[in-house]
C-alpha cells in the first residue's frame, strides 16, 4: 500500500450503496477539541465564583482593619500605647488568618461551601465514581493544597480569570487538584 495514494474506499461524496451495509459514520479529526459535559448540577458560572469570593473578602475586612488600628497604635510614643498597639495588631492578623482557614479550608474541605459560597449557592466538589451523584466535598488536606495552589492563579491574575473560557470552568489549582465548583444552593436545613 502506498502512502501517496488516495485513501481506501470509496471517494468522498460518492453515493452509498445499500448492499455494502450501513453507512460509515464520519468521524471528527483527532485534532478536534471534546467539549466537557458535566453530569450533575451545572458548573457555576465566573461571576457566581467571583461574587462568593467578594464576599468571602469582606468577612475579612474587620480582622484586617484591627490590624491596622494596632499598626497604627503601635506607632505612638509611649511604651503601654506602643505594647497595647502591638497586641492588637496581633489580634487582628490572628484572627484574619484563624477566619481564613476555618472558612476556606476546614468548612469549605468539610461541607463544599466557604460562608460567601453558602450565600451565593455554589459548592467546590471533586468528581468521584463511587458516589451516589458522582460528587464528594473535597477534604481538609486538598482544600489547603487548593488554597496554596491558588499562588499560581494570582499570577498576572491569569488564573483567575481562566475559568472565564475554560469548559470546565476551573482555575489553574482547581485543574491540578481534579475539583470542579458547582451550583448547588446550600440546603435549609
């Protein structure tokens, strides 16, 4: 067989034949892009993850203002001022990171939702065959691997923004540790 000439069997466009059987069925070149067709809820959209997040930043904002109030105490003259700004500035960090990993790594690896996530109606979930829905919430060890991960997403704010022409609407942490966010309005329970 030569690999210069025209291909076997009938030319493109010729008629069928019944008597050969079914028709072939044309097949896309291997170079076509599959579509992801998610089984389940739909996949949030990018500005229902974005309003999440907004809000999920806001429950921030009191801790981080503390913080500031103390910085600013802390550079007072006066040794009780200067101590008393210190320790409130340490509050205000502490508690800014004690909220950050209860809400975004032990609530949302427990139950799927961060408080901004509940509010809007979308779940982080990774794709599992042997659950019930083909969904389980994703763990405390890979939501912190998830939250470190989003690093690479802050990067020129890229990542971030790729769920926007992504088919699965991931961002780059999501792709590396297999979670897909969701609608799924929390439960009134």
């Amino acid at each position: 067989m030569s690999n210069f000439g025209p291909p076997p069997g009938p030319p493109p466009g010729a008629p069928h034949d019944p008597a050969r059987g079914p028709s072939p069925q044309p097949q896309s070149p291997p170079w076509a892009q599959q579509t992801y067709v998610p089984s389940g809820p739909p996949l949030a959209s990018w500005g229902r993850r974005v309003a999440g997040a907004l809000i999920d930043i806001a429950l921030l904002l009191p801790f981080y203002l503390v913080a500031g109030v103390g910085g600013g105490l802390s550079q007072e003259s006066g040794i009780f001022v200067t101590v008393f700004g210190l320790l409130v500035t340490a509050v205000g960090w502490l508690g800014f990171i004690g909220f950050a990993v209860w809400n975004h790594v032990l609530k949302q690896g427990r139950t799927g939702y961060t408080i901004g996530k509940g509010v809007i109606g979308i779940k982080l979930v990774r794709k599992t065959p042997s659950t019930a829905d083909g969904q389980a919430t994703i763990g405390v060890p890979m939501a912190l691997g998830r939250q470190l991960l989003h690093v690479l997403d802050a990067f020129c704010f890229i990542g971030y923004l790729w769920p926007l022409w992504d088919d699965k609407r991931q961002t780059f942490a999501d792709k590396l540790v297999g979670t897909l966010v969701v609608v799924e309005p929390r439960s009134q329970a």
